[in-house]
C-alpha cells in the first residue's frame, strides 16, 4: 500500500459526488485535509468492528463490502466504484465499521479528515441534503438486495447478479468476473456449487457466453425477465 501524499495534483474534489455544491473555500479546505492512498488487489482497506477514523472516497479501481459473520461465513454487500463512498454508514452511525471492504481491482482511495468534513456539511445545508440522498440510496440498495435473497428463486439471484456487473459496474453487457466463484455465490446467496450449476445452464441455454471469467450476455431480455419474475 502506498500513500501519495498531498492532494495537491489530484483533486478528489473531481470524483466527489455534487462537489459542485462547494465553494472554493471549501474544496480548498478538504483539499488540504486530505491525501490518496494506493492499493493493490487483495490489499484490506478496513476490517469490521475497527474504528473508523476518515471519510473514504474511491477515485478508481474496485473494492468489495462485505459483513463477516460466525463460523467465517460472509455477505456480499455490494462493490464500490469510482465516485462513491465506502464506510460512509458507519462513519456517520457509530464510528465502528459495521462491515470490511476489500480490493478487487488495484484502486485509489481518497481520505478525508472527519473534522474538515464535517466542518463543510454544517456550512453547506445543499451538500449536506445530497450525501443524505447518497446514504439512504446505499443503504436501500443493500436492504432490497438482502430482500431478493430471501424471495427469488435461484435463476433470478443469478440473473440479479449478471445484471449488477452490466448495468452498475461496467456498464456494458460483456465483461470479466471480477470475483471468484465462491464470492459470487455468497453475492447470490448460494452455495458455490449451486451458483456453477446455474450459470453453466445459462451458457447450455444460450442465454449468455461463458468462458473462463469472462461473461456476455447474449439474451438481456431474458435475464431481466428471469431477474423481474425472480
């Protein structure tokens, strides 16, 4: 992991969600409390009930979020991109990260001092309605995906899933799996073996092109309705 100092050259100002909101006094005061930290795949950004201490911004790369439970069993919660907070829920809940967050693609993640942070939210009322906006949509997203689980029958936990990396993470409906088949299942809230058994049915049908990791959905209309019927 290394740290690259001073923001100054590298504005995480351009990446941060409605930062056109700010004044220039404020973009100069988060700019001087703040600096990039690097990491590689594999790295651990912050571990579960450990303190939260900085306002994360992703300026690139992929991380994943997920709650650790008993027996080393875990939940996917969701992966952050480029532009969007990590640990965001905790940091303005209990100070005590309420899940992990891990790199899945070498990333670069803006901190922010929590005081200078702070100090722009109790000045800027428009800022301060939008990250609410932002929290509730986080929060929301993993509430209804968590409810998808329970109700929707396997072939449409998966079709959620395919759906997840070509609509929200690469926008496009060819792309390479980023994570491995057990972290998939535990994305689809299955077990491995059941979560290869589909997605090999999804290939046998045509539905989408499977090699390896890498994934194109042939049949969009399909998956959505298997996704919509679930």
């Amino acid at each position: 992991m290394n740290q690259t100092g001073s923001i100054s050259g590298y504005h995480c100002e351009e990446k941060m969600p409605y930062s056109q909101l700010l004044s220039n006094e404020q973009v100069e005061l988060l700019q001087r409390n703040s600096n990039v930290v690097s990491y590689s795949k594999k790295d651990i950004v912050f571990r579960q009930n450990t303190r939260t201490s900085h306002i994360m911004l992703m300026v690139s790369g992929l991380v994943k979020i997920f709650k650790e439970g008993r027996n080393e069993r875990t939940v996917l919660l969701k992966l952050a991109t480029p532009g969007e907070y990590i640990g965001m829920i905790s940091v303005m809940g209990d100070q005590i990260h309420q899940y992990s967050a891990t790199v899945v693609e070498n990333a670069d993640i803006c901190f922010i001092d929590i005081n200078a942070y702070r100090n722009v939210l109790m000045e800027n009322g428009k800022f301060s309605l939008q990250l609410m906006n932002l929290i509730s949509q986080d929060g929301l997203f993993i509430f209804n995906r968590l409810m998808n689980q329970t109700h929707k029958q396997l072939p449409g936990r998966i079709a959620d899933v395919l759906l997840y990396f070509a609509e929200q993470i690469y926008r496009q409906p060819h792309f390479d799996l980023p994570l491995t088949r057990r972290e998939l299942a535990e994305f689809a809230g299955t077990t491995k073996e059941s979560f290869i058994r589909t997605l090999t049915e999804f290939k046998n049908d045509k539905i989408i092109y499977l090699d390896g990791s890498r994934v194109e959905i042939i049949s969009m209309d399909i998956v959505k309705t298997l996704s919509e019927l679930g």
